[in-house]
C-alpha cells in the first residue's frame, strides 16, 4: 500500500499538469451534507456516518473539484473488552462528469485525502484473570494518507440545490465502502 501512494501522486500530477487551466473555475461554488452507511473492514461492524461537502469548481468543463469532512465511529465489544473505533477523513476529490441526456448527472472519481482514526479499549471483565493480572484501558491515534474512489449521480433539486448520491471506497489504514445520499446548496 505505502509503495502505490507516490505512484498514484505521480499519476494525478502528470494528468492535472496536462490540463489547459485557462478553462479552471476554481473557487467555493456550494456547500452541503451528506449522510452515509459505512463498511469498514473487519472486524468493524457496519455504522452510520455523516459529513460536510464543498464543491470548489471546475478543473476543466468536464472535470469538477470537490472537498469532503466525513465522520463515522463504531463501539462494539469483543470478550471483556468494549472497542471504540472512530475516524475523520478530509479529502479532495476530482470527478469526471459522464455527459448524459436528462437531469440525471452521473460521474466517477478520485482522490486523495487524510484520515485521522483512533481505537480505544477499554477493559469491563472481572478485575482478575488466571493469573491475577488484569489490561487497563488503551487507547492511539493514527493518520494516514487515503485514497478515494467515488462514483454516482446528481440532480437538481431546486435553481440553488443539487441532491446526490454516491459509493465511494475509501483506501487507508481502515480501508472502507460507504454509500452516502446530500445534498449540495450552491452559493454562485
């Protein structure tokens, strides 16, 4: 994993740096919420999420810029312990839109982000063992470089808000597949 990262940001550099940015329209155009069921891998049980959203423009008049905060966290116990699992991604995501006929606007996706997440444990079993020896409670923090995935659909709700809805895999130390509904308020 930690050797494709460099490859990836090599990839997407040569590839943005390739595209005219006379046609780039880049500025804060909305803002929005979104909703999500999160599948994190195991053995994290599945959880509700939510975030934040920005659309920042165009790169190209096919390629939209886009930011997202998301937040998920999951409890859940193991033996005598309680697990908590929590995290916060922060990413940038460029997504091609798929030129179609109608109000339904489809696109796919990439990008790249940070996830912050920290697990914690805490001991809730009798206050010995066999051997009279007992774990107190744990808890780290870890960040990582992520890799974002995205594809779905958008619609106009009204002249000054957009609803969508999107998968997106999310590639990190807790790698995880969410499916998100939002919407989008355009400030411009």
């Amino acid at each position: 994993m930690n050797k494709l990262i460099p490859v990836v940001i090599f990839i997407l550099l040569v590839s943005f740096s390739s595209l005219s940015l006379a046609q780039a329209d880049i500025g804060l155009k909305g803002v929005g919420g979104r909703i999500g069921f999160i599948m994190p891998e195991d053995p994290i049980d599945n959880t509700l999420g939510f975030g934040l959203n920005a659309d920042l423009g165009t790169i190209t008049p096919s390629i939209l810029l886009h930011a997202y905060l998301d937040y998920w966290a999951k409890s859940y116990d193991v033996g005598y312990y309680g697990w908590t699992w929590s995290a916060i991604g922060i990413a940038a995501i460029a997504k091609y839109k798929i030129e179609m006929e109608g109000s339904l606007k489809p696109y796919v996706g990439g990008g790249l982000g940070l996830n912050i997440s920290k697990i914690s444990s805490e001991y809730k079993g009798p206050q010995s063992d066999l051997w009279g020896q007992y774990s107190p409670s744990v808890s780290e923090s870890n960040s990582d470089l992520a890799i974002h995935l995205v594809a779905g659909a958008a619609m106009a709700l009204s002249p000054q808000m957009d609803g969508f809805a999107e998968i997106k895999y999310t590639i990190d130390g807790a790698d995880n597949f969410g499916i998100f509904v939002g919407v989008n308020y355009k400030l411009k």
